[in-house]
C-alpha cells in the first residue's frame, strides 16, 4: 500500500503536474487558505489544467464571499471560458445543516459546491 501513496510539496497556485493529468479533481474547503495567491480565481483555473478532458471537479469553498471570488455567475463565466461544463454550484447549507455559531458569512454561510466536468 506504502508505495502507491507519494506526498508532492506544492502550491495550488502552481501544481506540480503536467496539464491534463487527472481523471477527478477535488478539494475541500483548501483555496480559501491559500496565501501566496490574492485572486482566488487563478486556483480554479488551476484545478482545470491538471483535469483531463472528460474529468469531473467538485470543489468546496467559500464560493459565496465575493471578495475571495467575486460574483458567482462570472466566477462560473470564467470556468466555463476556461472549458469547464455542466457547471453547477449549490449553497453548502442547501445540502447540509449548518450549526449557528459556523453559519456566518466570514465562516460556513458562504460556502458552496462547484462541480462540473472538463
């Protein structure tokens, strides 16, 4: 088992692989911490490079904070120019119940699901 597991140092904003090398693409709550990026945008476009075509994301992140990504429909106009499809996002709290003290704006009450495919 030991040798089908590897850790890659490496920053979102620059991923070490080869464009197209992934069949699924997933992150959870990560982009948002990622400090030697301001536009957070850029991760997403990221993420599309490594995905093969064909491949699916579903990504969580605080999607709904327009100060990390800014508007939803054009942060979902840029994936698609960048050739995402089927782009979706849902609300965080739509799918599941989110305690009060972690439903703020600043915490979980703007976190979303983006998923698609490539």
């Amino acid at each position: 088992m030991g040798q089908r597991i590897s850790f890659i140092p490496g920053s979102a904003a620059g991923l070490p692989f080869e464009a197209e090398s992934f069949d699924a693409v997933v992150s959870n709550l990560a982009f948002q911490e990622v400090s030697d990026v301001a536009d957070k945008r850029r991760l997403l476009h990221e993420s599309l490079r490594v995905l093969r075509k064909g491949g699916a994301f579903s990504l969580q992140d605080l999607f709904f904070d327009p100060r990390l990504y800014g508007p939803v429909d054009a942060l979902i106009a840029s994936l698609r120019a960048s050739g995402a499809r089927d782009v979706h996002i849902i609300a965080l709290h739509q799918r599941i119940q989110i305690p009060p003290l972690l439903s703020g704006r600043r915490v979980l009450g703007a976190a979303g699901i983006l998923f698609g495919t490539k």
